[in-house]
C-alpha cells in the first residue's frame, strides 16, 4: 500500500478535568487550529471523521445538530463507521489517495459532561450483559489482566515502573492534565488503592475534557503547508466483537493486535526496532506491557522484565508516551485516541515543548486493546 496522503496539521485544546464550554464547542475549537496549523481554510476542506451529534448519532446536545450545519459546509466524503484517531486517519488517507477528497478533517473530543462524577458514563454502557454487573472499562481490562497474572506471576514493581515512568512524563508537561503531580515512584503506583483487582488507581487512564484534531491531504498539498508533512506510512486494525457488549477472556484476546502490528510493519517496510518514538494506548499499565509482547518484541509472559531492563523513558531504548499519555496527559473519551496521532506528529516535527526524542523519524501508534476487543495501529514518518 503506497498512500498518497499525509498529515498536514493538528490541533490540540487546553486539556482539563472539565471545561465550561460544550462539546461541540470544543471541537470546532480543535479543528479551528488544525486547520491554522495546515494553513489551510474550512472552504478547502472536503472530507471528514468525526462523530456526529443529534438523531442518527451521537447524542451531544438537545436538538438536531451535524457538522455540516454547525460548520456551514457540505462534504464530498464522510468517515463515520470508526471516526477517531487511527481508523479515522487511515480510512481518511485512503479517501483522499483514491481521490475521494481533496482535504479530510478528523477531531474529537468532550466538554461540560463529566461533572462531578467518579465514573464517566461512557465507561459503563447500557449494554444487555453489562450494566446489570456493575462492569465498567476497567474491569473488562481486568479480566484479561487476571488471567495473566495468573499465569505467568509478573513482578508487581517492576510492572509500576512502566506507570510511574509515563505519569512522570505528564508530570513535566505543561500541558498535560497531571501536570506538576508527581514524580512518582513504583511505590506510590501499588500504594494507590485498588479499583479492580490488579489495577491501582494510578494504573488506569484518566478521564478528562478537550479536543483534538488532525488535518490529512495529498503529499503534494501537505508540502506547500506551513508545517513539514508526516506520511502515514502503514496501518491496520483488527475487530474482534463489539467493545464492552459480552465480556473478554483471554485465550481469546490476550494477543489482540498481533495481526494488527504485523500487517502495519509490513506495510511501512519496517520493524518494531526500527520505531523511535511509541504512543501505546495506555488505558492502563498492563495493557502498555502487553503490546510489547503483541509486537513479538518478546515473549508472552516477558514484557514486565522486557520494559523494565530496556527502559521506556526518555533517553531510554523505547521511549513511550512521551506527552504523559492517556495515564497522565488527558483521556478526552471517543476523542482520546486522536491525542496519540497528535503527539505522534509533533514528536516528528520535533517541536514537544517537554519529553522530545531527538532526531525522532519514525512513530508508532495504536488504540484501544485486548479488553476493549479490538486493536489498530499506524506508523507514521517523516517526508523524505
């Protein structure tokens, strides 16, 4: 697969526990900044992926609501089975490489609707084998996560280092939700209390309000764009059953992605080592050290000592979430996932005001995981 597309801008709002302003609001906030980073106006842009509100969608705000009303502009192409983060850039670069479109938009995010809970609601779904157990994001992940512990007994502190060294990334980013919490220690991780058995509070992703977006045309148009083009070298994405509506066991999705991974680094021509900078979707600790394993980095049972003796931080053999991530960055609900593309692309530009690798070509990134029962990942590079 030779895609003739590439991502010409980002946009990225402040990230909080919560935001006085709606969804909508914050996504067209998002995307406004996209397209001011591509240098590239709403009138040019002809295609996009992101979720929309009102009847025949996802249920924002009262009324009948849609992008091409709230932004006053008709589309040529509309992504909308998967309109976020991996499959929403993939499915806009094949789009815009079949000559569908010209210009694709893909943005999510979230405002005004966390409120004071302890416990997002779209972390536990009115699904018919869900809600009458208590079952929650967690504890989906859980459950894969038992199983494994059971089995291959890995060392308990050495699994918080891969946690406190990400949250510790967030810690020193300015922008970042966790920002000035911490450093944390493995101690601190074990010592946080336990939410579903084997995952401490510090092991799991936070829950947070902003937006995100990310801006994909052809090659050629991304190098007359202020900003230098990131090629979308390769992607894929498996589908085992639908997220969160019968739960997962392992023997089933323990290796979720493994296909996945396979299929994107044949696709780049390239191999996990030769990634320089990894954005792993981090719902929580273990799921981190799990898509080490996927990668065939090492062994099933191996990616606690693997992360451990090889390092994740920066100036370290892989280093991982560099913004903080989902643990300590923010998690913005069905927008998280484009936040992992953003980092991505301003890893390659190699403009992160903190956690930046040097001389960084090459980025992994990948959404959702074994609890969630579906997988995707992209390689993304700089234009040579």
């Amino acid at each position: 697969m030779n895609l003739n597309a590439a991502i010409a801008g980002i946009g990225l709002t402040k990230q909080s526990k919560s935001l006085s302003m709606s969804s909508i609001a914050v996504c067209v906030e998002a995307l406004n900044l996209a397209l001011e980073d591509a240098g590239i106006t709403l009138d040019e842009v002809d295609g996009i992926a992101a979720r929309w509100p009102g009847p025949g969608g996802t249920s924002f705000d009262s009324g009948v609501i849609d992008w091409s009303g709230v932004l006053g502009t008709s589309f040529r192409w509309v992504g909308d089975t998967y309109p976020q983060g991996i499959p929403g850039v993939l499915d806009a670069a094949a789009a815009v490489s079949a000559g569908l479109c010209d210009v694709a938009v893909i943005f999510g995010g979230q405002a005004g609707v966390l409120g004071e809970s302890e416990l997002a609601t779209y972390t536990r779904p009115k699904n018919e084998f869900v809600e009458p157990w208590g079952l929650f994001t967690a504890a989906h992940f859980a459950l894969i996560a038992n199983v494994y512990f059971q089995r291959f007994k890995p060392d308990r502190d050495r699994l918080s280092y891969a946690a406190a060294t990400i949250r510790n990334a967030g810690a020193i980013n300015p922008n970042a939700v966790m920002y000035g919490r911490g450093p944390y220690t493995p101690e601190d991780i074990v010592s946080s209390p336990i939410i579903c058995e084997p995952f401490h509070l510090l092991d799991l992703c936070l829950a947070t309000e902003g937006a995100s977006a990310v801006v994909v045309t052809t090659v050629e148009r991304a190098r007359d764009c202020p900003n230098p083009p990131i090629r979308i070298l390769g992607g894929s994405s498996e589908w085992y059953r639908q997220q969160y509506v019968d739960p997962p066991r392992y023997d089933e999705v323990g290796d979720l992605g493994k296909d996945a991974l396979a299929r994107t680094f044949g696709i780049a021509g390239l191999s996990p080592r030769d990634i320089d900078v990894y954005e792993l979707y981090d719902i929580n600790t273990w799921e981190v050290i799990r898509q080490f394993e996927t990668m065939g980095l090492c062994d099933s049972g191996e990616g606690v000592e693997f992360v451990y003796e090889n390092g994740i931080g920066l100036g370290e053999r892989f280093p991982t979430n560099t913004d903080g991530g989902l643990l300590s960055f923010s998690h913005t609900g069905w927008g998280g996932p484009t936040l992992k593309i953003v980092e991505a692309v301003t890893q390659l530009r190699g403009t992160a005001k903190t956690g930046q690798v040097i001389e960084a070509e090459t980025a992994l990134v990948t959404g959702a995981g074994s609890g969630a029962q579906y997988f995707n990942a992209a390689v993304l590079g700089i234009d040579r």
